[in-house]
C-alpha cells in the first residue's frame, strides 16, 4: 500500500513539476524586457482585401474579404479591434478605429490564431489603410454593398470607373456558387 502511495505522489510531483517552468523565461525572473514594437515582432500579415461590414457592439468588428498573405484564393475574416490594435494608414498616419469605413481597402495583421469558421475569426493587432484609394472608389463599394444581400460575405472582384461619379463594381457572394455580381452606382 505504502509503495503505490509513494509511486502516485512521485508521478504527480514529476508531472506537476515539470510543467511549472515558464520555457521563454530561462532566468526565472517575471519581469521581460519590454519593447515599443513587441506587438510588431508578433504579428503577422493575414489579409489583403476590403471592408465589407462594420459592427460596433463593445468593441468594433469588421469583416474583410480578400487575399491572405501566403495563400492563393478568397478569404473571409471577422476581425475584432481591441484598445490596443493600432491603426494607420500605409503612409505611416496614425488613424482611429471609428475612422474605418466600408469599402476601404485595408491590409490586417494578427498573431496567427484564427477560429476556423466561415467566416474566419481573429483579434487584429494592426489594420492598415491603403492611403492610395481614391476616396471616390471606396464611397462607390461602400454603395454597391448597400444593394445586395446584407451581412453575406462580399468579395470585391472589381471596381471600374465607367463615366464620372458612375461606377460598376463586381461583387462575389462567398456563400454561393454563383456568378459574380456587377453593381452600377452614381455618386
């Protein structure tokens, strides 16, 4: 009786104490050294693509659909901007959260853990604003998008200027297998 009571304390102790030592922090101290660009060094490019919803309950989310850094293909992520997600735009201008809108083409990075559903999901770390949209381009996506199917996931085929403030853009509905859509709209 006595051995198997010391041959169970001695495998939870091994257990229990091996799994006590903290693998990144070899000099046992608590206190890492802190750097300004540590979210930089953990984060990684996941998305090209443009914003197809915004919603603001708590903290702001955005859906993006586009292409993801090192993959062929369409994408649909749902990203949730905390405090600390930094947002700019790709001439390094620091911008607020609510200063994002639907149809602008954006660029997210995150730390690489994405919930695998359809749409995907992640916490951004940094959302960066293509500076060289024309403004004119994001408004007409930003209509297009009023005209179909709400909260689907729209991927931005194509945005063609045909005439002035006239514009055809080219939706495609990743829930479906259909053809894309081409949605003209004044401005």
């Amino acid at each position: 009786m006595k051995l198997k009571f010391f041959a169970l304390l001695g495998c939870f102790l091994l257990l229990f104490g091996c799994g006590t030592a903290d693998e990144d922090n070899s000099t046992g101290s608590d206190n890492a050294p802190s750097t300004d660009n540590a979210e930089d060094e953990e984060a990684v490019e996941d998305l090209t693509g443009h914003i197809i919803s915004i919603s603001n309950e708590g903290n702001i989310r955005i859906l993006v659909t586009g292409s993801q850094a090192n993959s062929s293909g369409v994408s649909a992520t749902m990203y949730t901007l905390e405090e600390s997600t930094k947002v700019s735009d790709t001439d390094g201008k620091a911008m607020d959260a609510a200063d994002l809108k639907i149809g602008m083409k954006v660029t997210v990075w995150n730390t690489g853990i994405v919930a695998e559903s359809f749409p995907a999901q992640s916490g951004a770390l940094k959302v960066v604003v293509d500076a060289g949209q024309d403004d004119r381009e994001q408004a007409a996506i930003e209509k297009a998008l009023s005209d179909v199917k709400a909260g689907d996931p729209w991927h931005v085929e194509a945005v063609e200027e045909i005439k002035e403030s006239h514009y055809k853009v080219t939706l495609k509905n990743l829930l479906e297998d259909s053809e894309p859509v081409e949605v003209e709209v004044q401005l």
